[in-house]
C-alpha cells in the first residue's frame, strides 16, 4: 500500500476513535499553520523590523494555581461572598452600624463569627493552593534532555528565562566591582568551551518550540513534539498515555522517514526541514502537518512527509521499552493538548452549599413578606393605642 494511502488512512481511523470517546468536540483548524523552521534561515515575511521571529510563543512553564500574591484577597473573598449566607451575615453587620437600627451590642463583636468564617476559609485555600504551587514548581523543574550549544531560529536571539536575566544582572552588577558570583543554573552549556552541538539536561520550563529534545526510556513527554528518530531500526517507539486517556496499553508511534537516520548531535546540526503544522486544539486523536525537506543531498529533490497523530508525542505521556526517542518541540505550556483539555481550576461548590444558598434566600424572602404582611397590621395597632 502507498505510504500516502496509509497515512490516510491511519488519520481516519484515529479520527472516528476519537469522535467516538467524545474526548473533545472542538473543531480541528484548518487554515492558519504553524511553521517551524530546524538549520533554515527564517523567510524574511516571518521577522520583524530587528530580524527576529514575529511569530512569539508560549513558554512550557504551567501554573494550575488558582491565586498568586496580588489576586488572592480580591478573587478569594469574591468567592466567598458568593455564597448568600456570608452576604446575608455582611449585610445584618452593616445594619449595626447605624444608630437607629443597631442594637446594644457592638458591631466590632457582632462581626466576630463572620470574620472567623471568612479567616478560616481563606487559610484553607491558602493551603490547598500552596500544593497546587508546589506540583507546579516540581513539574516545571522537571529534568529532561535538551539539544544546546545550536541555534534554535524559531525564538529571539536574546531569548531568556526570567532566572537566567536576573543572574546575568547581578553579575553584571558584581562585575563593575571586580568580582564574579559563581552562576548557579543547573547545566548551563558553556558556549565558548564547545564547537558543537551537545546534549545538556534542562528544566521542563525551558523547553521551546523549535528544539530537539532526546528521550530515554522510562522519560516523560515534557512537550508535544514530532518524532524524529529512535533507537529502533523502524523508527518505532511505545508510549505509555494513561495520563491522558486513562488507557494502561502501550501504543506504537513512529518516526517521520525522512528523519529516520538521526542519531547524533552531528545528525541534528547537519539536517535542515522545516515542519508545517496545525495550530493548537484539544482533539487527542487529532494531528496534522507536513515536513519539508528541501534540496536533499544536492540533487534538487524535495522531500514531503505528512505527519499524523501517530508520529506525535503528547506532553503526559511517558516513552517505554524504548532506548531512547529524539523528537521536535512543536506544542508547548498552555498549547499542549493535555493542557488544552484541563482548563481553569474550578470553584468547588458543593452541593450543601447549594442547598444552604437556596434555604438562605427562602429565609430572606419569607422575612421580606412577613414584613409586608404585618407591618401595616403593627400600624393599625399603634394609631389604636397613643
């Protein structure tokens, strides 16, 4: 069978398998690409006026948390004062106020049991949002193997994390004084001490579409990427996706044919493609591009393979019974498909609170028509009796 037909044939299968989980009914987009360009010079209608990329994407850095520092107080107490008990309280400590209204006692004490309410919750959310801090922070400073010492033509020449600008500050800042502070980036390639490209262990937050990352067995995915090459002589490899999909079997996934002899950091300098890719959605089942090799060997021959979903690996998925598997960032951060699926973390409301929020606003509104039932009959009874 061609390998054109297969290839069709395999999307459509895994088409129809993932209409039939109904893990996603996003529709897949057609018209807009993404071009990713490996050892070719960008065309000149992707920079900008400086020649760097217009093209700006997201980092592979995740935050699942639901507060930071500046929005906690506004966004937790928005949440609190959701439930109508709390406002119902609020509002009997705001009639204290007032003389005429207000009883005997204070309303500095009468808001002692809302305030503690209030106090208690907050510092609940304050602990369970600390973990979800702490899971992102492992997550991101998850190790993985990244191809360095090789310009990556997909980003900004002077493109930095936020760590590496302010230890270059402060060593710059030292330097004036005729000191050195020892930089403390966990392997950071040296590139006056190589001529070459080389394989460095980086954190999962460094990760940017455009690089060449290696798995080895046993290594979780930390970016959707394309497959390059692997340590089979087919090109294929085993994943593990229950993470994704919540399946325990292996699946196969192979490599693009044309990038099938890659082994080397040599191998990974001296090819030159550039990859056509669809924009980020959440189908899981779902994927479609094209690599470009052009002029390969000199002869003037171009080279076009089409990539489906099964020469993708998903971030979350984790490669096993495989030597090692080298691949091309395509997705990341926020782009990811599995990122794409999870969405915002969401208010937990549980279903007494529903239930105390419904009885609450029947309590108001059973006072509210006593009042009005027998405010006039108290009236009648006072003009009675001067």
């Amino acid at each position: 069978m061609p390998f054109f037909e297969r290839k069709q044939q395999q999307n459509q299968k895994n088409g129809d398998a993932g209409h039939q989980r109904k893990i996603s009914t996003s529709t897949i987009p057609t018209i807009s690409k993404r071009r990713i360009y490996v050892n070719l010079p960008l065309p000149a209608t992707e920079l900008d006026q400086y020649g760097e990329p217009k093209e700006c994407y997201v980092t592979n850095k995740i935050r699942t948390s639901k507060y930071t520092l500046l929005t906690f107080l506004p966004k937790n107490l928005f949440e609190q004062f959701r439930r109508v008990a709390n406002m119902y309280f609020l509002f009997l400590v705001i009639l204290q106020l007032f003389p005429m209204i207000g009883s005997e006692v204070q309303p500095f004490i009468a808001s002692m049991p809302l305030i503690s309410i209030i106090l208690m919750t907050a510092l609940k959310d304050v602990f369970e949002d600390w973990k979800r801090h702490t899971q992102d922070k492992n997550l991101n400073r998850s190790k993985t193997t990244l191809l360095r010492n090789w310009r990556n033509v997909n980003i900004p020449a002077n493109d930095m994390s936020s760590q590496q600008f302010l230890i270059k500050i402060w060593n710059g800042f030292f330097n004036l004084l005729g000191y050195r502070i020892g930089e403390n980036l966990d392997n950071k390639v040296s590139y006056t001490a190589h001529t070459g490209a080389i394989w460095t262990e980086s954190h999962w937050q460094d990760v940017k579409v455009g690089d060449i990352v290696k798995l080895k067995n046993n290594d979780a995915v930390p970016a959707d990427m394309i497959i390059l090459s692997t340590s089979e002589p087919d090109g294929l490899c085993y994943v593990e996706t229950k993470n994704l999909d919540g399946e325990t079997n292996l699946k196969v996934r192979h490599c693009v044919p044309s990038t099938i002899s890659i082994t080397t950091e040599s191998d990974c300098e001296n090819i030159a493609f550039y990859v056509e890719s669809e924009q980020p959605h959440s189908n899981l089942y779902s994927y479609t591009g094209v690599l470009h090799r052009p002029d390969h060997g000199g002869t003037g021959n171009n080279i076009i393979d089409p990539i489906s979903i099964n020469d993708v690996l998903l971030r979350g998925c984790v490669l096993r019974n495989t030597q090692w598997a080298i691949g091309l960032v395509v997705f990341t951060g926020t782009d990811t498909k599995i990122m794409l699926n999870s969405g915002d973390t969401p208010s937990k409301r549980s279903r007494i609170e529903i239930e105390t929020n419904f009885h609450v606003c029947s309590f108001v509104h059973l006072q509210e028509y006593q009042k009005m039932l027998f405010v006039p009959q108290l009236k009648n009874c006072v003009s009675l009796f001067p």
